[in-house]
C-alpha cells in the first residue's frame, strides 16, 4: 500500500537527518532498506515547513515498522492511504506484494512533485 505521509523535522535534528541521509545510515537496520533514501530524495517541503512523502509500507497497521526509523528525525502529523485501497493488488489479494513492481510510487511522486520544493535541497540549505 501507498501511504501520504505529512511531518516536520524535530528541533534540532536537520544536520543528523542529513547526515544520516548522506551516509546511508537513515533506516539502517529496517526491513526497508534503502526506501527511506528514496523517500527523501523524493520529499517535498511545503510552505509550512511540512515535509510530504510517498511511503510504501506492507504492515497491517500503517508504518509499523518504520515509525520508529521516522520519528528519531520528524514529528508524523498524518499518515493518509495515497489511493483507494480497492484499487491495491496487494491490498484487494490479486496479487500480493504487488507494491514492490507496480508503477504507482513513481505517479503519486510525480503528483506531489508539484507541491512545494525539493525537501533534500531545502535541507542542505538548511545545514
């Protein structure tokens, strides 16, 4: 499943979320791998100071296992379906782990890309 996620980076914790970025240490020792890389790489940083994500996650209840990962660095506001879940191979049983091939990351990145500006970019400015 795709997941909208909504958060602000914690005081004080934009120069080791960067670095953990960097390094590629940021989610080391998740099932996730290298997903939360991606994910910032493909973040958006509304006016607000609100970072947006797309966000896959398989876990019953939405980013079990990553929320741990995420809130060292951010204050989650909102974790929203990105799409009906009727729509989701995985989720409707037509094809289980569908999410790791099918196409919907990349559309839902392009919609969102729209939004804001480039959170990696405005991070580094931010150091």
């Amino acid at each position: 499943m795709r997941y909208l996620v909504k958060a602000k980076v914690k005081h004080g914790k934009h120069t080791a979320l960067l670095n953990a970025i960097k390094d590629g240490t940021l989610g080391m020792g998740s099932v996730a791998g290298g997903e939360y890389i991606r994910n910032m790489n493909h973040a958006r940083l509304l006016e607000d100071d609100t970072v947006v994500w797309v966000e896959v996650c398989y876990c019953r209840i939405p980013l079990e296992e990553e929320r741990p990962y995420w809130e060292a660095y951010f204050d989650l506001e909102t974790v929203k379906d990105a799409h009906n879940r009727a729509n989701c191979l995985h989720e409707n049983g037509t094809d289980y782990w569908a999410c790791s091939h099918c196409d919907c990351t990349e559309r839902l990145e392009e919609t969102i890309a729209g939004w804001g500006d480039l959170f990696i970019s405005q991070l580094k400015d931010h150091e």
